[in-house]
C-alpha cells in the first residue's frame, strides 16, 4: 500500500466556505437569517455572500488582505463570515465594545483594507482611524445601514453602503478557494483579560475541523433556531457561523443581549439553541418574574469563556434550560473541551449535577490530546482531581500562531509539541479535567494555592450573591489573602454584611480559603465579552494595602 495515499482527488483543501453552497442548495427556501422584520433564505443569504466576495475583489482585496468587521450581530456580520475569506482575504472581528485606542492599534497591526462598520460605531472608528500613524494607510470605510434602528440618521449619498457594495458584486461569482487548507483565513485578536491583545490566526483546516466538531460535540440537530446571544466577534461565535450553514438553522440576530430581549425572542421565534458565558446565564437565572418567560420548548444553552459556577448551573437548569458546558480559547478557534453528560448522572440530586456539570470535562472529539502537566518536569500530573498543572493541548484547530509575534508564538506553542494554555487545572479520576484558575489568578496563602474559581463557586451558593470574584490581596504573615469583591442580587443590598459573609463562608470551606476580605459592589468590572476582569479588582485589593495577622477586613 506504500504507493498508496494522497491524491488530486482526496487532497482539496479543508474550509468551511463550501458549506453555504450546499445549504443553498439543501435549505434554499429556509430561513437562513432573521434580524426584526427582516428574513432571508439561504439562497439569499449564499447570493449575498459570494456579491460581498465579488465586490471586495473587484475593490481590488485579494489572498491575504485583512478585511475587518466591527459591528454587532447583525446580518451583514454574520455574511461576512464566508463573504470576506471567499474574497480570499482573511476576516478580522474586531470587539465593538473596544476603544478608539485600542481599535486603532488592531487597524495598525492587522495591516486591515478594508472595514465595515455598524452606524452605533462610527464615532469610535473615526477616532480609531484619527490615531492611526501619519502615513499608515487607512483602511477604506464600508457603512453598515440598519434599517430596523430608527435612530441612525442615513449615510450621505456618498458614502459607501454595504447594500450599495453588495449591488456592485456578482452573485455567480467563482469564489476564490483557497490554495490550501493552510491559507490563513481568520485573525482574532484574544480579548485581553490578562495581557495586551494578540492576534491569532487561523487557517480554513482549522476552522473547518473546529466547525464540524462543535456540531458534534453539543448534538446540533437539522436545522436548529439559533439566537445570537454570543457575540460573533467573539471567536467568530465559537464557530456557529458557519456550523449553522451546515444543518440549514435559523441565525436569530440580537443587536443587543438583555434578559427581556432575550426571554421574548426565545418565545416568540421558537429558539431552540444559544451560546453565552456564564454572565448571560446568571442574566437569564436572575431575572426578575415579570421578565421571565416560558420557555417555549426545549432551549439548549452552551456556555464557555469563563468558569461557570456550579450554583448558576443549576439555577438555569430549574428554569428549564438544557446547558453544555464547553472551554476553548481564542487560539482554538473555539470549544475544544466538553463536559459530556452521562446518562447515569441524570439520577443524581441537582446539586450533585451541577458539581459535575462545572467541570470542564473531556476533549471533543475532533481535539487529538488533552494534558494537564506539572510546570517544573512536565510529566502528567496524576489523576487525583487535587494536584494542579497547567493544561495542554493538540490539535487540528490549534492557532497557527500570533500575527508578527514569533516569541508569543513560541512561548505558547513549544517543541515538545503542545499548545500551553495558561489555565491551571487538575484531572479526575473519571478523566474530567476541572480548571481551576489562570495561572495568574491562583491566590498563594501560606504556601498553599488556593484556587480564586473554587472560592468563587462556593461564594455563588450564597442567596443573596449575583456575581463573585476572588482576588489575591497582600497579607504581611501569609503573602497573600483571598479577597472577595461581590455584587448582591436586586433587594439584597444594606441586609448583607462581609461579616456575615465570611462567617457563612467558614462554615462551607477551610480556612485558608475563606475570604479575609469582602468589598460589596453594585457590578464587577467586565471585559467586552463579559469576563471579570480580575486584574482590575487584583489592583483594588492591592491598593487596600496589605491584611495584617488575624484581621479582617470588611467593607
Ligand atoms: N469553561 C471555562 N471555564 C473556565 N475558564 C474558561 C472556560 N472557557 C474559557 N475559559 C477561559 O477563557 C480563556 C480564553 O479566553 P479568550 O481566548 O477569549 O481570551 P482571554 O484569555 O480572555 O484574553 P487574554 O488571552 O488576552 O487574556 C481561557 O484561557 C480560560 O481561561
């Protein structure tokens, strides 16, 4: 068989671009998108795409050009999507919620083209490109019209309108397929939760790989409705752009992501499925009665992006909700682990089922190895669900690397073969990994780690708690102390104190663990996709000055 292997026939190049073809063909007359008023079929929708695709091309964007996008989750973003790679140049989803600033160093360092941009978002752009260096070349301004928001006044004649583009292109355009499945394709800059963004680059494998994965890994049946609650910019939506292209769904399009907004979407459109961090969980289980909604069917939800406590988990489970819970980072392109449920475990009491549900699980099937390793000798660190390692990764949607920053890209992706993750984690016995912090975030008391996600879990299960975090803050005899900023739900303010928090606290968790401080805030600071950022509240706590010897402090 030596002589036996690749061929013309067996070696095209892997992308997902292929998948609206065939879902035009599959689920033409089905409504692909639908934003307000607005529906589209696929056949509408892959016309639209391959005009994008022609009219960028004929702009003069070709292989390897950037083109961005800042705009909501909207039609045009979720076109752009196969629109802009089937130009051959590579997208680039800029966060909306960035500021002028930091677009304007994503538009420099991404060398980008071309941009299209939400109306909500010009004056944050025309900033950006104000700051951009004299002599860098801007990139020319695509406006995204939205006719279902009255308050955007219209674009002057002039100007260049997505519509207008999407007039100029060919609707039978030969799309421009990629040379091979190594072509970059997408370059996402991560979120910045723990340092200055970078810019990951995926190639068409990778994203087709992660694609066909995810759809598997959370059982996406035919031709789901889908709602838009993740942001697209978010790592591409974990991928569901173009997985929903694949099993002909519905995309719900959200401008924007309330718990009313949310609730009488899900009822009215029939939503069957939807991704989001574990803060729109906690919007969905915390909203008040009035807000609250039937749930019209089955609604599956698939939260990642940050460590859902167990308490939230189970929370929207009682509403009715069925929740996955998956982990990947910017680098995979999407979710590359999943906590699979087993059948056995559907008999045991809810709490026990959310414990378990807050692990993060196995490796999807499409991810080749999952490790979590001991930093100093890099063996395995043992399967005993305590000893903490960082975890590792390989895989077909692993990162090619940062965009012109080959240290970064060695000091994640080394030669031993393993993607380094930054996340530290232990392993269970049953073989499900838990995370238990970022590396940065384990708080060391005493010689002991104490992981900030544990506490926060534990924290979670109090009544009257809405959001936690935990922080390390200096101490003069321990090195440092756990503190804990927390938010209260609505009407729980002034009946809360930290004493009476840290005394419950000592009754659910060792010492060491429990918080020798608690802050109270009306919200804890986010990232733009809705982390907290917890270097801003570790800053806080170091600024309180260190605790001393059997103090606590309660504000
Ligand atoms: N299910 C999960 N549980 C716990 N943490 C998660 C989960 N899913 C993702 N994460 C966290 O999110 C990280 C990936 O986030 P993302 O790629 O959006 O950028 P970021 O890490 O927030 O930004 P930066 O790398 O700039 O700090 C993971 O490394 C992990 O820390």
């Amino acid at each position: 068989m030596e002589k036996l292997g690749a061929n013309p026939a067996n070696s095209c190049p892997l992308t997902p671009l292929g998948f609206i073809e065939r879902a035009a063909t599959v689920y033409g007359d089905c409504p692909s998108v639908v934003y307000g008023d607005t529906v589209f079929t696929w056949s509408q929708t892959h016309r639209r795409c391959l005009r994008l695709a022609s009219a960028l091309a004929s702009l003069g964007v070709s292989r390897r050009d950037v083109v961005s996008v800042l705009l909501p989750n909207v039609p045009a973003m979720y076109e752009a999507h196969f629109g802009v790679p089937m130009s051959g140049a590579v997208l680039n989803s800029i966060n909306t919620r960035l500021d002028a600033r930091t677009v304007s160093v994503l538009l420099r360092h991404s060398g980008s083209r071309l941009i299209l941009v939400d109306p909500a978002l010009v004056p944050v752009l025309g900033e950006a490109l104000r700051l951009l260096p004299p002599g860098h070349p801007a990139p020319r301004v695509v406006l995204v019209e939205d006719p279902q928001e009255k308050d955007f006044s219209p674009a002057p004649a002039a100007a260049l309108t997505y519509e207008k583009l999407l007039e100029m292109g060919d609707p039978e355009f030969r799309w421009v397929r990629p040379a091979s499945e190594w072509d970059p394709m997408i370059l996402n800059y991560t979120s910045g939760t723990t340092s200055a963004p970078k810019g990951v680059v995926h190639c068409h494998r990778g994203i087709f790989v992660v694609t066909m994965d995810s759809l598997v890994s959370w059982s996406v049946p035919e031709q789901p409705t889908y709602l838009w609650t993740l942001p697209m910019f978010h790592a591409n939506g974990w991928s569901f752009p173009w997985g929903m292209a694949v099993v002909g769904g519905t995309n719900v399009c959200l401008r924007r992501v309330d718990a009313a907004e949310v609730y009488d979407t899900i009822a009215r459109r029939g939503v069957t499925h939807l991704c989001g961090a574990p803060v729109v969980l906690n919007m969905l289980a915390n909203a008040p009665e009035g807000v609250r909604r039937p749930l019209p069917g089955k609604v599956h939800i698939l939260t990642a992006g940050a460590p859902p406590p167990a308490a939230v988990l189970g929370r929207t489970e009682a509403i009715g909700f069925d929740v996955s819970h998956g982990y990947g980072l910017t680098e995979t392109a999407g979710l590359v682990l999943l906590c699979a449920w087993k059948g056995e475990w559907n008999k045991l009491p809810a709490s026990e089922r959310a414990r378990l549900k807050a692990r993060q699980g196995v490796r999807t099937p499409g991810m080749a190895e999952v490790d979590i390793v001991d930093g100093e000798t890099g063996r395995s660190v043992p399967r005993d669900g305590a000893t903490m390692g960082e975890i590792v990764l390989r895989g077909g949607c692993v990162t090619m690397g940062y965009f012109k920053d080959e240290d970064a890209t060695r000091a994640a992706i080394r030669d031993d073969g393993w993607f380094y993750t930054g996340d530290v984690g232990v392993m269970h016995p049953d073989g499900y990994l838990e995370i238990r912090d970022r590396s940065k975030d384990v708080i060391i008391s005493g010689g002991e780690n104490i992981s900030s996600v544990e506490v926060e879990s534990l924290l979670y299960g109090h009544p009257a708690v809405n959001e936690a975090a935990v922080v390390a803050r200096p101490d003069e005899f321990w090195g440092e102390t756990p503190c804990a900023f927390v938010s209260l739900k609505e009407g729980a303010g002034g009946a809360v104190t930290a004493a009476e928090v840290i005394a419950w606290s000592r009754e659910r968790m060792p010492g060491y663990m429990v918080p020798k401080t608690v802050v109270f805030r009306a919200e804890l600071p986010k990232t733009s996709t809705g982390k907290i950022q917890k270097y801003v509240l570790r800053n806080l706590a170091k600024e309180m000055g260190p605790t001393r010897r059997g103090v606590s402090s309660k504000m």
